[in-house]
C-alpha cells in the first residue's frame, strides 16, 4: 500500500479512489455532511436503520457515528454499525454531540467508547467531559476554548487507544502521545450548524483513504476545513453565503495549494 505522506497527498488519493463512507449522523447534519463529503471527493451514504446499520458497515470504508439526534433504534444501528466496522478491519469516528446534557446522551456514549472508536472528534466542552472534566457546555456549542481541552484530549487518547480531536478556533490533535494544533478556518464556522458533525465525516473519509495512518488521515481532514474555511470566508457575507461558498471551496481546494497553505505545529 502507497504511503500517503501529507494533507495533500491523502486529498488527491481520496479523489482517485473515492471511499464509501457510511456516515450515522443527525438530521440536522445530513443534507450539509453529504454534500461537504461529495464535495472533497468522497461518497457518502446516511445508513442508520437497526435492520441494515450493520450490513452496511461491512461493505462501507469508514464509518463515523453522530449522536445529535438520539433514539433508542438508532443506538442499536450504531452499536451493529460500530461492531461491524471493527470486524471487518475498518476505522470508525464518534462524534460525541452534546453528550453531558441528558442521562440518555451519556448512557449511549459510554456503550459506544466501550466498542473502542478509531478517532473521537468533538468540540472542546465535549471532550472536556468525555475525559470527566466540568465542562461549560451549552446544549451543542462549545463554551470552553480548546487550550483548555488539551489534558483531557490527551488523557482520552490514551484511555481510549484513540486519535482524538478537538476542534474550535485553533484544533488540537493527539494520540495521547503525538500532538498537533491546527490553525485557520473562520469565526463564521461555528455560525452554521453541523459543519463538526460534517467535518467528523470527512475525518472518516480521510481515515478509509489513509488508514496505515489514523493519526495523519485526522490531521489532514481538519487541515482540510482550515483552508477551505478560511478561502470561503473571503467574501461571505454572513453565516448563510458563507455554508455555500464553503462547499465551493471543498471542492475547488487541490493537494499542491492544502500543503502550501495548512498551517499544523507540533504540540
Ligand atoms: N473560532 C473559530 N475560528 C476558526 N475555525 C473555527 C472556529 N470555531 C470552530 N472552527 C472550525 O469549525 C469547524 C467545526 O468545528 P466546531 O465548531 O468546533 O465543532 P462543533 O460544530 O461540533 O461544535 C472545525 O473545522 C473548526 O476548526
Ligand atoms: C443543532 C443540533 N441539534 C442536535 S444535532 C445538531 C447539530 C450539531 O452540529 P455541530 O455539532 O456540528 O454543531
Ligand atoms: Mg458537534
């Protein structure tokens, strides 16, 4: 298997090979997380249902698993889906979404962690508190700046044998040992909902197409968001010109100008 060496390199392999994604996310994240997965070069499938979830995982590259709109059928799609993947060798991403907010939320996340996801990728409260810190979380908004996630990210990722990645102004990635921050994107982000649920796809997509390299296949999608973030944020207007020009720039972005502008320092 090729060695996939940089952002860039990864985001021309996906674009040759377009990976199936089976991406388990919430109603509100499925029309914009399509679209940004088809968009970078990926192809996405929203398969969430108890009777196929399962199946799916087994045909699909990656899975990522969103816990944004939660029932009790859809906890047992994600725990088919998530054994599944596992079985069949292949990576899977939880988005923990607002987790610490109800009993329900943390009683699905803690079955969840314990089928022993790849990646975790959440905003700084979420993963403050998945670590289990007092988080200052607000439903699904972060209230914590990410500086201050940086301990229980690392402590997750060796809990957990888990890439963990927190996101928010400047995103901060390790694996309990290695680490990196990644700067750039645009304040307009957290201004339009699911672009994290949308990015934890994209992260799973990175993931089937680099998975000899979890770590950097992470690093690489949040770079992705970084650039394109920043590019569509010329221009917009607000929130609402902003989501559009930002699928634009998913796709108009090309592997020489992701390792010519991604900004990633060691932690
Ligand atoms: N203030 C900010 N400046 C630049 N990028 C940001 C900012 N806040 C969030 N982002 C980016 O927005 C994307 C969504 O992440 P985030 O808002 O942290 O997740 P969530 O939507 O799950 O809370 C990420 O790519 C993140 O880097
Ligand atoms: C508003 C809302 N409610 C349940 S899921 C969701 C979207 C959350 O998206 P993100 O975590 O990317 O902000
Ligand atoms: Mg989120």
């Amino acid at each position: 298997m090729q060695t996939l060496t940089t952002p860039g390199a990864m985001l021309k392999a996906m674009r040759e090979k377009p990976p199936l994604v089976q991406c388990i996310t919430n109603y509100v994240a499925m029309n914009i997380a399509a679209n940004v997965l088809l968009a970078s070069g990926a192809s996405p499938a929203m398969v969430h249902a108890a009777e196929e979830a399962g199946e799916f995982a087994g045909i699909a590259s990656a899975l990522t698993v969103n816990i944004g709109t939660l029932s009790a059928q859809w906890i047992d799609g994600m725990q088919a889906a998530a054994k599944a993947a596992t079985s069949a060798g292949r990576p899977w991403v939880l988005d923990p979404v607002a987790h610490y907010a109800t009993a329900f939320r943390r009683n699905a996340v803690a079955g969840l962690l314990a089928l022993k996801p790849t990646i975790i990728r959440g905003n700084a409260s979420e993963i403050i508190a998945l670590a289990g810190g007092e988080s200052r979380g607000q439903g699904v908004d972060s209230r914590d700046p990410v500086e201050q996630a940086e301990g229980s990210a690392r402590r997750l990722a060796a809990r957990q044998q888990a890439v963990v990645a927190v996101t928010g102004a400047v995103d901060f990635v390790t694996d309990g040992e290695r680490a990196v921050r990644i700067t750039g994107g645009s304040a307009l982000m957290p201004q339009v909902t699911a672009l994290g649920c949308s990015l934890t796809c994209l992260v799973g997509a990175f993931a089937a197409t680099a998975p000899e390299d979890i770590f950097g296949a992470t690093v690489a999608a949040l770079a992705t968001f970084a650039v394109a973030g920043e590019d569509a944020a010329l221009g917009a207007a607000g929130p609402g010109s902003f989501a559009w020009r930002f699928l634009d720039a998913l796709a108009a972005l090309d592997a020489e100008t992701l390792d010519a502008r991604a900004r990633i320092s060691a932690a």
